[in-house]
C-alpha cells in the first residue's frame, strides 16, 4: 500500500490547520463480487477475458459455474460465500439472457 512521504514542511502546515494523519484506509476485499485472484490485470477482469472468448456460449459457463456452487455448497468451510458466488453467477446469466437480476 503507498503512504505519503511527508516533507518537514508539509507536516508543519498540516499541523497548523489542524490536519491529523490517519493511517491508511485498508480496501476490503469481496470474495463474492471481485476476488482478487481473479483480477490479475488492470486491464482486465477473468470474467470478461472468458465472455469474450466464449462469445454467445457465455451463458452457458455462467449457468454451469452456478451448478457447481451450488452442488458443493454444504461441502465448504464458507457455505454462505458458495451460496452468494452461485446466486453472482445466475444473476449475470439473466443479465445476459436480456434480464434484469
């Protein structure tokens, strides 16, 4: 994570605004919503790499990756996390069915 370097001077003025620094705001991570192991670029995201190779058999993947969540759900040290990437993944498949989740 950056932290700012802070110049002698800088800090002086700060001080006498009333400015304080606070430690770094740490980004929660959603495992459900964008996992970070699958976000390797700043560029591109796994899922649209994937919808852009697959072209209109997309849908398929996503109903078929809800399968899966939902098959071993039970199975999981975080059943509800499994639970919340199936219903993720069935969501975007009405989205690309042409429906709103």
């Amino acid at each position: 994570m950056a932290t700012i370097d802070w110049s002698s001077d800088q800090k002086e003025v700060m001080a006498d605004v009333g400015y304080e620094r606070s430690k770094p705001v740490q980004r929660k991570i959603d495992m459900v919503e964008s996992p970070p192991h699958y976000n390797q670029s700043d560029e591109v995201e796994c899922i649209d790499a994937i919808k852009a190779a697959l072209g209109e058999h997309f849908i398929y993947y996503l109903t078929g990756t809800a399968l899966k969540y939902l098959w071993r759900w039970d199975a999981k040290a975080k059943p509800e996390e499994d639970l919340r990437k199936a219903r993720w993944y069935i969501n975007k498949a009405i989205e690309e069915a042409g429906g709103k989740p």
